[in-house]
C-alpha cells in the first residue's frame, strides 16, 4: 500500500491561526487556465477570484504570484487565503488543562467549534490556541462538537498527529460525560445502551434503526434533586454522531438545551450563547502512543443547569 505523500509546507503563513486554502489541480479537471479552473471549482464570484489575482494573493509553492492566465496543469497547487466569514466572538476563554512538547489539552466552552468548518473559522478552539499560544503547527487529534464543552486534545508536532489520532479511531481513549437531565425515578440505572444510529446527508439530527447495534453508551445516574433534575455519567463505547444525545432521548432524559432532540427548535439568533447544551466532556484518558506514560485529565466545569437551573433557565 503506497503512503500519501504529505502536503508541501504553505508558502502562505496563516492570519489569526487559520492556515492558506490549497488547491490541487486534478486530472481532467474544467477550466483551460488556473483562473477559470477555481471560479468553476469554487462556484466563486469571478470578481473575487480576478481580485484576489490582482494582489497577489495567489500563489504558488514558491510563494510567488500566479498569473491568472496560467495554463491547467494537473498537480499544480496554488495557495490563497479566503475571505473570512463574520463571526459573533465567542465570549468565553479556552482553558488549557495540560501543555506540554508533544501535547495541548483544553477545556473548550460551550458554542466554540472545534476546527475551522463553515461559518466558523477564527472562532474556533484550533484558530484561537495557535495565535494565543504562538503555535501556528497546532492540530487537533480529534473533535468536539460545538455546543459541547469539555476536554479537547491538540497535537504540537504534526507529525504526531497520527499516532494520536490512532488512538481515538481504535476507541484505546478512555472518554467520560457528563449531562444534566430530566430525573425519572422508574428509570433503572445502571445501564447499557445499544441501538443501532444512523445519520443521513443533508438531515440534522440521527436516528435509531431497526439493526445490529453500532452505538453502545453505559448511563449512569450520579446524583438528583428535588427540582426534578438529574446528573448523568455517560460512557461511550463507540463514536457515532449525536450518540450520547440519542440514546438520552430514547431513554426519555433527553439533555436541557439540546436544539435537535426530541425535536429540531429554531436556531438560536448569531450571538445568543443562553442556555447551553448541557453535556461535558469530563475526562480523558489513554495511554501516550509517544511518551508511554500514562494520561488522565480531567475538566474543572460544573454545568450550569445543576449549579443554577434558575439562573440557566434564565439564560444568565
């Protein structure tokens, strides 16, 4: 099996931690020249693609302008940065749990996105750590989705990445949640969730299918209070999207905040951060693929519902 030859270094360095768009010209691909290649590729407007040619912002892997006029090449690659979305900043700072050569460990607030996708690009986890902490090679071993908060982990040496990320892929990472909950007292617990979970293109929530299971979650209830609300461990097994989130729907609990289960309500408006979803991811822990030494970490954050429903209903 052939290795893939990893991508040339970026003639571009990155602005507010977000790296230069590369583009490879493939075989066969439309256009005659580089520029009506990436305004077909790229569904741009043609204005933007003949401005960003006008400043130079084209390059090549020798940090050169592009003439737009270039002629089609299969396996040129051109670099350029995009035009940044708006972005409503995230109000929250990223707190590093751990930071050391080979590793970075935050605890990410509610709302922030992972790694650059769509509409959130310098609001992210990955953009903000590589500018506050000067390390532009950052990379994130693995994700979290962005209503969730918790324990993310980040890779300094990229070419670590893979042995970390191997880790996560092979389920050799021990994770733990934490969700406050609706308590119902005829719900017996301990117990383990199997379910069969599907998510399709395009759809924004995953359901359960008749099937062999491929989503297992061990549900432990941790403590309740007379308000009528629980706190919950969650244990996954495996990894499928919106896991944790299902299987406490399908057990009737589902988690305060969730937007999508049991049923999709209107996005909250750009710069609402009220009432977050209120699952954590408490803990890490895994045996290091580099080092050899032995990795727990553990998140400080106590979700706001339980330390004040009041306040959290409240959007406070």
């Amino acid at each position: 099996m052939r290795r893939r030859r990893p991508a040339p270094p970026p003639p571009l360095p990155q602005r507010d931690g977000v790296d230069p768009v590369r583009v490879r010209l493939p075989a066969g691909g439309p256009g005659a020249t580089v520029r009506e290649h990436l305004v077909l590729r790229l569904a741009a407007d043609p204005a933007q693609i003949d401005a960003l040619f006008t400043a130079g912002g084209i390059v090549g892997a020798d940090g050169r302008p592009v003439p737009p006029d270039t002629p089609y090449a299969p396996g040129l690659c051109v670099w350029f940065h995009r035009e940044m979305p708006a972005e409503t900043p995230v109000p929250f700072p990223l707190r590093v749990v751990h930071q050391d050569e080979h590793l970075v460990v935050v605890d990410k607030p509610h709302f922030l996105a992972t790694t650059p996708r769509g509409g959130h690009v310098r609001q992210t986890a990955l953009a903000r750590l590589r500018h506050e902490l000067g390390l532009p090679r950052l990379t994130a071993a693995h994700r979290l989705d962005r209503l969730t908060a918790g324990l993310v982990l980040f890779t300094v040496r990229p070419e670590e990445r893979g042995a970390y990320q191997t880790l996560f892929r092979d389920r050799r990472v021990h994770k733990e949640y934490e969700a406050v909950a609706p308590y119902d007292p005829a719900l017996g617990l301990p117990r383990t969730v199997r379910s069969r979970i599907v998510k399709e293109r395009g759809t924004l929530t995953a359901k359960e299918v008749e099937g062999e299971p491929n989503a297992v979650t061990r549900v432990e209830l941790l403590a309740h209070r007379a308000d009528g609300l629980g706190r919950y461990r969650l244990v996954p097994g495996t990894g499928q999207t919106h896991q944790l989130r299902v299987h406490m729907n399908a057990l009737r609990v589902p988690i305060l905040g969730d937007p999508l289960y049991p049923e999709v309500t209107a996005p909250a408006p750009a710069g609402d951060f009220r009432r977050p979803l209120q699952l954590l991811a408490r803990e890490l822990a895994f045996t290091d693929p580099v080092t050899g030494a032995e990795r727990r970490f553990t998140s400080g954050r106590v979700l706001g519902a339980w330390a004040s429903y009041e306040e959290w209903a409240a959007g406070q």
